[in-house]
C-alpha cells in the first residue's frame, strides 16, 4: 500500500466523531458553497499549502480540531514524499460532482501533478437544509475515476 493510500484511509473520518474541543459546525446553504469550498482548498493544495487548505474545511467539519490538526501534519509529511516521486503540482480541474438523493453530494477532482495526478473524493451530508462535510479523502488511484 502506497504511503498516499494510506493516508487516504486515515483521512476517511466519518462524521460522527465529534470531539469535545469542536464547537458548531458552521453550515453550507448550498452546494455552489460546497463546490466554492472543494475548490479554496484544492488551490491552497495547488499553492503547496496543505495546512490552509485543510484549515478552510474545520469551520465545516465535525471532526476535532485535533484530529484535523494531526492529519494536517500526516498531509504535509505524506505530500513531500508524494512531490519527490510524482513531481510538482501544475493546477487542478473537477472531474464529477453527483448527488446520492437529496442527502449526499460528491465532488471528484484531480490535482494534476508534472508525473501523474492525485485524486479527490469529497463528501457532503445534508440531514436538513445545509451542507455538512461528511469525508474528504486524497489518494494516488487515478483509475478509479473510470469507475471500473
């Protein structure tokens, strides 16, 4: 198993882990600030950034700020071994967005690096009438875009 594949799975929180130092999840009204939201982050991951962008999703993440704290420290550690073997990153582009009913909504994005690209999952729950991040998830598994 790759070391971005594993990070993929500690990265798959789901989001009934809620801890005591998470206040309120501030709330989505809708999937454009979803996608606005998906898309602040992949640019400061872009930029090399990782800390930014994962302290955009904590205001709308119930995971503890802990958690979200040390899987920033394993992003950052994962990510220089991820630059050394497949290069450096040169933008990003949206792969997918679909909806699961009315509760669940994805958005599939890739961040395409100089050698080969890394690939997005990100999760969105809506119980009620806004959008909660539910999982956010990166790993080296390109083929699975194809859904094969």
């Amino acid at each position: 198993m790759t070391m971005p594949t594993r990070l993929a799975l500690c990265l798959l929180l789901p989001a009934a882990l809620v801890a005591a130092d998470k206040t309120e999840v501030r709330p989505l009204k809708t999937e454009a600030d979803a996608r606005a939201l998906v898309e602040s982050c992949l640019k400061q991951f872009v930029a090399g950034d990782y800390k930014a962008g994962l302290d955009l999703l904590k205001p709308h993440w119930k995971v503890s700020l802990n958690e979200i704290d040390t899987l920033t420290m394993q992003t950052i550690t994962s990510r220089t071994a991820v630059k050394e073997r497949f290069g450096a990153s040169i933008g990003y582009e949206f792969i997918a967005q679909q909806k699961a009913g009315t509760s669940f909504l994805r958005f599939l994005a890739v961040e395409k690096l100089q050698n080969t690209a890394i690939r997005y999952s990100v999760v969105f729950y809506k119980a009620t009438d806004h959008w909660e991040l539910q999982t956010f998830v990166w790993d080296d598994k390109v083929q699975n875009l194809f859904g094969d």
